[in-house]
C-alpha cells in the first residue's frame, strides 16, 4: 500500500465525522461495507 493511499485511507474516518457534524448526520465508522440505516 503506497503512503498517499495509506494516508488518505486513514483520513477517511475523520473527514467523514466532520462532514457528519457539519450536516448533522451521525456517522459510525467500523465494519468492512458502507451502509445506512434509512434516514
């Protein structure tokens, strides 16, 4: 795994959470698929 792939993979959790909280959506990161819950 290259360091830009392995950065950006490591980033992903976080960016994700604050784009949660910028949106007001929660965000749960753990697990090997994406998915939501519906709403």
């Amino acid at each position: 795994m290259s360091h830009a792939f392995r950065t950006l993979h490591q980033a992903m959790p976080i960016v994700a959470a604050a784009l949660g909280r910028k949106f007001g959506v929660p965000v749960a990161v753990g697990g090997d698929e994406a998915c939501t819950d519906g709403n």
